[in-house]
C-alpha cells in the first residue's frame, strides 16, 4: 500500500516526493526488536554494574595518577618505569599504613565500642549539659533521649546491628578487598596502556576532525587528572593536620577520625562540612571547650582550603559553577552511591568543556 504523495518546496522549484510506509508489518518488527533489544541491554548493563564501576574507578585513577607519570617521563624516565616507580610508591604507603595505622585503629574501635555507654554518662554529668536539659526540659526531655542513647550502646545487638552482623560484616570487609585489588590491577593496566588505549581512540575518528577531537580530549584528560589527583592532596591534606590538631585539643579517638576524614573530604563540596561536623560532635566527649577549639580550628582551615590551597592545586582543573557541583553530586551519588558522587565534578567539568569547545562555536557560527 502507498501513500499519497506530497508536495515539498525546494530552493529549485516544487519536487514531488512520495513518502509511505510500504510494509508496515517490517516497521513493526524492527521497532519493536529496537525495544526488545534496549531492553537486553539495559539487563546486561545493570547484571554488569559492578564491573562497570571497578573499571570506571580504576580509569579515574589511572588518570590521576597519569600526571606523576608525565612528570617522570619529563625528567627523561621512560613511562614503563614511570608506572613502576608510582605503584610501587603506592605499595609502600599501603603497607606502612597497614603496619602503622591498623593496630592503633583496631584498639582505638576497640575502645569506642566500651567507652560509648560511659562517655554518654560523663556527658549527662557535665554542667553544660544539666543547664540544656533545664532549658529545654519543657519541650525536649534530654535524659530520656541520653537514657535511650545509652541502653542502645550497651546493647551488643544494637552493634550487631550497625555491623550488619558479623559473617556479613567480614563479607563485606572480603569482598572490598577483592574489589579494592581488582581496582588497582585494573589501574596498574590502564596507566601503562594509556597512550595506546587514546590513540586507538583517536584513530577511529575521521581523519578531518581528528584534531579537534584530539585537543578537547587531552584538555578533558587533564582535566579529570588534576581534579583526581587534587582531591586525593586536599583530603590528605586536611587528614594529616586534622589529625595534628585533634591530637593537640585532646579529641578522643583522632586516628580513625583522621581516617574518616580522609574519605567524607573526598566527597565534593559538603566533605568538609560533615568532617567539621563529626569531629566537634565527637569532641563534646571530652569537653564543650574542646568542641570549641576543634570547630575554630575547621572554620579556619576551610577559608584556607577555599582560597589559598584549592586555587594552587587545582589550577588545571575545569571551574565548575557550585550549583551544578551540587547538581552533579546528586545525581551521581544517586546513581552509583559516593563512588559517583565523587566522578559526578570531573564529568560535570568535561561535558562544560565540550559545550565550551564544541557546542558554543556551533552555535555561533550557525548564527
């Protein structure tokens, strides 16, 4: 069956086109193996989310550790070596930390898990918190909650509980180290073929494009580089002297604060916030005044994090507006959990350089 032909104007005069559907039970079909098809692979994609998440953690870890290997290769050290000299730096790291931190962080977890039903005691018995509870004793009854709080610490089940019990917490502790293993295999592979693997790309590309694409490539690779392994500096950064100040304030349990902090201050943009957050709670154990000090010292270190180390050491990064970092940490922390809130900033940063590059000038010289 055909249809009935139209008329279209053309720029040389009236053409007739005639446009049908001939065979409408073919069109069907295909849309409807379109559908079907989609759908199989959206299965595979989600039966591969794992594996899609090691690979994409490993490659933005190939890439920020691709700026030490560049360094290296400018001081004439071929890059095979380059890639050995910074995984077996990494190796060393691992295994200090291992060596040095674990200990202390098992019996410092060891000492929360008996010290938080009597903290909450001392905290009931000190001043500030009797005149509180006066003041908001018509409207909040803080003994029964710091009561509840600890009937809850004592209780091995509530432990049991947080942990997810303990055959699922060592399956879990397994299958991270398995993961965390695979992810570092993975990067070891990506950093060495990395070259490789971006001329490969660059050769599927049409020869008249191909240098275009290849210079907003290099700049979003240099991007994501730099914010990568930026935010690894700015989160050591802030472990390290964090750590340094809890230990001269007197907050209780600062080794796995200090670890904690590394990694909620990798989270982009309220990181710090919540590690301000979490260490003058935890100081209010051992007094207000040290809540205090500790919250002091926060406030100053992040105006200093703000304006003088961000801008120096992310100075090869693309600026990405605050509301879209918010957006980005949404959606990716939706999406793939902190593993994508954590990608969501140098994926927000490449697509604004594409707009910027590619789209914008598009857009200008069509106008």
């Amino acid at each position: 069956m055909r249809a009935q032909r139209t008329l279209r104007v053309g720029r040389r005069g009236p053409v007739r086109v005639s446009a049908g559907l001939q065979h409408p039970f073919t069109v069907g079909l295909v849309g409807t193996l379109g559908v079907l098809a989609a759908i199989v692979l959206g299965l595979i994609v989600t039966s591969l989310a794992t594996v899609l998440t090691y690979v994409g953690l490993a490659l933005f870890i190939a890439l920020g550790l691709d700026p030490i290997v560049r360094r290296l290769q400018a001081r004439r050290v071929s890059r095979p070596v380059g890639v050995v000299i910074v995984f077996v730096l990494i190796l060393i790291l691992v295994v200090v930390g291992l060596i040095f931190l674990v200990p202390p962080l098992v019996r410092q977890f060891i000492s929360l898990v008996q010290f938080a039903p009597h903290a909450l005691q001392d905290i009931a018995d000190q001043q500030w918190y009797i005149a509180l509870n006066k003041s908001l004793g018509e409207t909040i009854d803080l003994d029964a909650i710091a009561n509840w709080l600890r009937s809850a610490a004592a209780d091995p089940k509530v432990w049991a509980a947080i942990t997810g019990g303990l055959l699922k917490f060592g399956a879990g502790v397994i299958g991270g180290t398995v993961g965390a293993v695979t992810v570092l295999i993975l990067s070891i592979f990506f950093l060495a073929s990395l070259p490789v693997m971006k001329q490969g790309l660059y050769s599927l590309i049409a020869k008249r494009s191909r240098r275009g694409f290849v210079e907003l490539s290099e700049q979003i690779i240099v991007s994501i580089g730099g914010y990568v392994s930026g935010m690894v500096i700015l989160a050591a950064i802030n472990a390290v002297l964090g750590l340094i100040a809890m230990l001269i304030f007197g907050v209780p349990f600062a080794a796995i604060l200090a670890v904690l902090i590394f990694f909620i201050t990798l989270i982009p943009l309220i990181g710090s916030v919540l590690a301000t957050i979490l260490v003058t709670i935890v100081a209010l154990f051992n007094s207000p005044g040290t809540a205090i000090a500790i919250a002091i010292y926060y406030l100053i270190y992040m105006q200093v994090e703000a304006y003088i180390l961000t801008p120096r050491i992310m100075n090869k990064t693309v600026a990405v507006p605050g509301s879209l970092v918010v957006i980005g940490a949404l959606a990716g922390g939706t999406l793939l959990g902190i593993i994508g809130a954590l990608v969501a900033i140098p994926v927000t940063a490449a697509v604004l350089l594409i707009i910027k590059k590619v789209v914008i000038p598009r857009q200008e010289r069509a106008a």
